[in-house]
C-alpha cells in the first residue's frame, strides 16, 4: 500500500502551478468549492484561484487545465463558434450535451477541439448550434433515440450508456480487461483495431457512429468508511455502481454490496449515507466534488470509461465526401488530444482533491493482482452478453494492444 505523502504532494503543487502559469485564462462558469476552506478571499483569478492559490472555483479552475491546448487563434474561433452562416448551401450542425459547457473535462474539451477544426475546414458552409444542460433530453432514448430520429446531428455521451441500443462497447465493462490509463488511451485511439470492431458493430446494430471516444479515464474507489488497501477491506462496503450487470457481478465478486443509483442522485445519497461509497473515473469525483460526503479514496483501476462523440451514420454519410472527409480527420485531431489533455491534468484534480481531504490510497501491485484475478471470476458471463464470437474477437484485439 502506497499513500500520497507530504513532499510528493508539494512537488506536484509546484510543477501544477507552473503548468498553470502556461497555460492561460479559463471562463467562470459558476460552481465552488475551495481546497482547505479557500483563502483570504479577494478576486478570482482565471484558474479559479484566490489571492493566496486556494481553487474557489472548481469549473474555472477545470477548465483552465485544459487551456494549453488552444492557440489565440483557436479561441477566437471558439468565441464565434455559433454564429450564423449567410451560405444559402449552409450545413446546419446541433449538437446536443448534458453538460453546463465544453471546457470543464479532456473529454468536452476533445468536442471544443472537434468543432474548432471542423471550422477551420469548412467555414461559413458549416453552421453549428449548441444545446446545453440537457436542453434536447439526458436518458439514452432522448439522445440515442434522437440521433436515430435525426432530431440532432450529435450529441456528446459516454459508450457505457449504449447497452440498451448495442452490446458494442460490452468490452469496456469487463473489469480489469484494461489496466491503465495508457491502456485505456491506445484501445480507444482512433486507429485502433479494437476501435474499430466496437464502432462497425455500433453503426451495424443502431446505426450511430461514435467518431470520438474522449479520454474520460479509469474507475477509482471513494468511499467513508475506512482506507482500502486490501480486497478484505472491500467486505461488506456499500458501494453505488451504474445499472450495469457486468459492473454489479464485478463488485459481487469483490465482496461489495453493489447499489445501482442515478449519478444524479449520487451527491445526495453520499451525503444521506445511503452508500458507503462510488466508483468513478477522476474527472468526474473532481468535478462533483465528492471529497465534501467522501473521506477515502482508492486507486483500484477497475474499468476504463470512454466518452462517446456520435453521430447518425446515415447522415453522415449523406454529406458531400469532402465534408465526410474534413469531419473524420476533425475527429482524429481531436481524439489524439483528449489523452494528452486526460494525462495532463489528472494530477492536479488529484491533488486539489487530497489538499481538500481525501486521504489517497494506491493499491500495490500484489494487491491490485488480487482485485483482478477475484474479478475475473465474471469474466465467463461475458461472452454470454455479448455473445463469445465477439467477445473472443474484441478481447484478443485489446490484449494484443495492451500486452
């Protein structure tokens, strides 16, 4: 068991607010929160900080992680992104998000990335339109169901989320299937073997085609009852999971009691202690600011989750091959710097989060063997889910990758 200590914690801060000094203006969008009970007060600057560094404002502060990756000219672009086209042969772009913008994570920041290159292509023939805060729907049949409607030409997702529709991305619900966010990142990059198995079948079975899958990362452990260094130390623990069979069997497997819950609805029962604890990926336990309702947390690595960028693979198809042309190599721009945004910045949401309370647990590599091989007990179910041809097919694909 490894835990974060005090010189590793001031070593990061140090290189974090050089990283920062680079790194430019992020917007206030609102939210709060603030390390250590925040500062003397005074005005906020860009990345989210008081006069004396404490973050105050946790999406100014997000979003400035992921300002390195835009040029001037980029943000102006950016700044004029929606406006309206006077071309009489304009192509009409909605797009539709359950997010408050898409600058806060690597994984909105790879769709901001998308529509500035597809801009830079196609200029006044492209008019795009945003639809914020899950303004055309947030269940899977609102925005699934949308883009198979053509209510929208895309909408900004997570693969989990399509198992109602297709069995597609199964594989990335296998726990300990991937390792790491290293793995995570070459399985999902967009020339990847693996990629493209999922993405044929997507498009094959409902007819959508995830264009991007945004870094998003792995799956950590928080939970307030006691640190977790050991699979014994997982006995007994409430902990809330997606409604999501393979992930229930998972924690099964690893002696939890596992509580479907609407993310939602999770801050609520955190703090209402109807859990022990969640599992998410960093940018999301950051971003809802868990550490408030959590005391622990453990890196366990279990799943890798992926975003999901995705349009009607018939209307794509349906744009002149030019623009097909221009979207596909937007999307490979913008695929390749969702990981180098997810490695860059994950560190720094860690340690605002140690330096705000949790206590930071890294399994060793012996124990980490032993949560892997008890979840892989449910490894044979899987086949039955998704079928063995395919799993067999997809599974080789990602070990290839990552071995």
């Amino acid at each position: 068991m490894k835990k974060r200590t005090l010189a590793m914690l001031l070593a990061c801060t140090m290189m974090l607010s050089l990283v920062l000094t680079g790194c430019g203006g992020g917007k206030d969008n609102g939210g709060g929160g603030s390390a250590n009970g925040g500062g003397s007060g005074g005005a906020v600057t860009a990345d989210g900080k008081d006069a004396d560094g404490n973050v105050v404002d946790r999406s100014a502060y997000a979003t400035s992680l992921g300002a390195q990756w835009f040029t001037e000219e980029d943000e102006a672009i950016w700044a004029d992104i929606q406006a309206k086209s006077d071309n009489p042969d304009k192509i009409v772009w909605r797009h539709s998000a359950p997010n408050r913008s898409l600058e806060e994570s690597p994984d909105l920041r790879t769709h901001k990335r998308f529509f500035i290159e597809l801009k830079k292509a196609l200029g006044d023939r492209i008019e795009f339109q945003f639809y914020l805060n899950g303004t055309l729907g947030g269940t899977a049949d609102q925005i699934l169901g949308g883009l198979q409607s053509k209510n929208f030409e895309s909408a900004g997702y997570n693969v989990g989320a399509f198992y109602e529709y297709t069995r597609a991305f199964t594989p990335l619900d296998i726990g300990f299937l991937i390792p790491d966010t290293e793995a995570g990142l070459a399985v999902t990059a967009y020339d990847s073997e693996a990629r493209k198995i999922m993405n044929d079948r997507c498009i094959e079975d409902c007819g959508l085609n995830v264009l991007i899958m945004g870094a998003i990362g792995m799956r950590h452990i928080t939970n307030d009852k006691r640190p977790i260094e050991t699979l014994e130390d997982m006995k007994g623990l409430k902990i809330r999971v997606q409604n999501n069979n393979l992930h229930m069997a998972m924690f099964e497997a690893l002696d939890c009691s596992p509580t479907p819950i609407a993310f939602a609805e999770l801050f609520t029962a955190l703090q209402q202690k109807t859990v022990d604890g969640q599992e998410n990926p960093i940018s999301n336990i950051f971003e809802q600011n868990y550490v408030e309702v959590q005391k622990y947390m453990t890196l366990t690595n279990h799943l890798y989750t992926a975003g999901a960028f995705v349009v009607n693979d018939s209307w794509l198809k349906s744009l002149p091959q030019d623009v097909q042309d221009a979207v596909n190599e937007a999307a490979r721009v913008a695929q390749e710097q969702s990981g180098k945004d997810l490695m860059s910045c994950e560190e720094a949401m860690l340690d605002y989060m140690v330096s705000a309370g949790f206590e930071l647990t890294e399994l060793t590599p012996e124990a980490q063997e032993e949560f892997k091989n008890r979840a892989m007990s449910m490894w044979d179910e899987a086949g039955g889910v998704m079928g063995e041809e395919y799993w067999n097919e997809v599974r080789t694909a990602i070990e290839n990758i990552v071995s």
